[in-house]
C-alpha cells in the first residue's frame, strides 16, 4: 500500500474499521495472496486475533500486525482437523472479551467453506459480525489455468459441487439430475471420490469422451494441470496432488488458448 499517497489514504480511512467485541469472516481467496480484497486486508491490519484456515498463503499472514495472535483454525478432508463447534466458540468468546477477530478463510467463506455455520453460531450469541467475500476456487483456481466458467458460446449455466459429505462419503444427491443440470460442472473436494464420481455422471447420461481438467494447488506457485476425459477421471485423479479442483465440459478445451498463466512460465 502507497501510504504516502493521498489517495490512498483516503481510499483506506473510508473503509469500515474492524471494531473490538465484532468478528469479520474473510474470504482470503484461493491461494495466491494477490487475490484477496481491500476488506480483507484492512481485517488484516485491525484484527488483535486472526483464526486461519490450513490454506492460507504465509506471505498473507505476514500482513497482520506484528503483535497480532495467531490462532491455527484449519480443516481439511480425510485429515484431522479442528472441530467446527471448537472453532465457532472460540469465535465467540474471543468477540465477548472485547477482541477485534478474523476468521480468515480460504476461498470464499460462503462458498464450501462452512462459514454459514460460524456466521450463525456469532448470530446466536448476539456478536457482531461482517462478511467479507472472497474469490473461490471454482472461478478464480480455473481462471488461473486460462478456463472460464461461463463463455457465451458452450454454457450459459455451471453448476458448483461438493466432492463429499459431511459423513466422509461422496454426497447424497440425484446424480442423474446433477449430470444433466449444466454443460460445466465443478466438483470442490472431489478428488478422493473421482472415480465414484465419473461412474454416476456416465450413468445419469454425461458423455465418457467429455473433457474434463484436474487444477491442483491453484492459483499457487505449484499449480498443475491433468487434462482427460470423464471416462479417464478416475486414473488421472489418482496422478493429481491432493488440494485439487475437477471442472467438467466443453471449457476446459479453451485452456489450450487461454492458459496465460503457462504461457507467462514458458
């Protein structure tokens, strides 16, 4: 930030001001620290508690105030992780003792990031509390490896999917219904269940031979890319790192265009 520019100033002192006794969900974005908002940071610069999610970029935490504490939040998939009630009281009595709190998120805190439910648990309490959106991996992670989630000529609808339950397991849904409810689809967390996953939408009707990209660790230094067909999810998943994002249709073919990012590092 220019501080000695008037401007800028101006710009950040008419922004709201994280007060002591509120807590702001934030949306930190993906995974590049360049992503998150002006609200976002100036959180960063008020909070007295920061609660981070396991996806937050280090480089995004060294913006906090020096004095600020650290409080390790994160959950993850198949790993053990922080109780989402621990983490709504936590929330709640930092609030009543007067402190100023962000939850900083990965993602968007709305978007498959359980921040309705602590948003809810703050409500409950009577805390104050704003939120902060933040640019989810569904668009932002596929932005980054040059596929859009809407183009006027293949889809004018994209449907957003969790790749599993809150049991563990792949998600109760009408997967025939799901197959045929939009020409993208984007599965969060899908990578465990892949291949659980292909079999239903090929039986709800989606074609074998339909393009689908595997984006790993998005919009991070260590992005990576498999590009296959839905038929082949399965054994490509498998050839994937963990933290990966499944995007379905027509899409994906437009990253051999689109993909600046590659063409940046070439």
């Amino acid at each position: 930030m220019r501080e000695n520019s008037a401007i800028s100033a101006d710009f950040w002192a008419a922004l709201p001001a994280l007060l002591p006794g509120r807590v702001w969900l934030v949306g930190g974005g993906p995974g590049d620290p360049g992503l998150i908002t002006a609200l976002g940071l100036k959180a960063l610069a008020d909070a007295d508690v920061i609660l981070h999610d396991a996806l937050i970029d280090e480089r995004l935490l060294a913006l906090a105030r020096p004095d600020a504490e650290r409080i390790y939040a994160g959950k993850r998939a198949g790993v053990k992780s922080c109780k989402q009630d621990e983490i709504s009281d936590t929330l709640v009595a930092l609030a009543k003792d007067g402190k100023r709190v962000l939850r900083l998120k990965g993602g968007d805190p709305f978007v498959f990031g359980r921040g309705g439910e602590e948003a809810q648990a703050l409500a409950r309490a009577g805390v104050p509390f704003r939120i902060v959106p933040g640019i989810t991996a569904g668009i932002g992670g596929l932005a980054y490896a040059g596929i859009p989630v809407t183009h006027r000529d293949t889809n004018h609808a994209v449907t957003f999917i969790t790749g599993h339950g809150s049991d563990g397991k792949l998600p109760h849904l009408d997967w025939g219904r799901v197959a045929k409810s939009a020409p993208t689809l984007v599965f969060y967390m899908g990578r465990r269940f892949a291949g659980e996953i292909a079999s239903v939408l090929i039986a709800g009707g989606r074609d074998g031979d339909e393009s689908v990209a595997i984006v790993a660790n998005a919009t991070r230094p260590d992005q990576s890319m498999i590009v296959t067909t839905l038929a082949g999810l399965a054994e490509a998943a498998e050839r994937s790192p963990a933290l990966s994002i499944i995007v379905i249709g027509e899409n994906v073919k437009l990253a051999t265009e689109l993909n600046w990012l590659a063409a940046a590092s070439a």
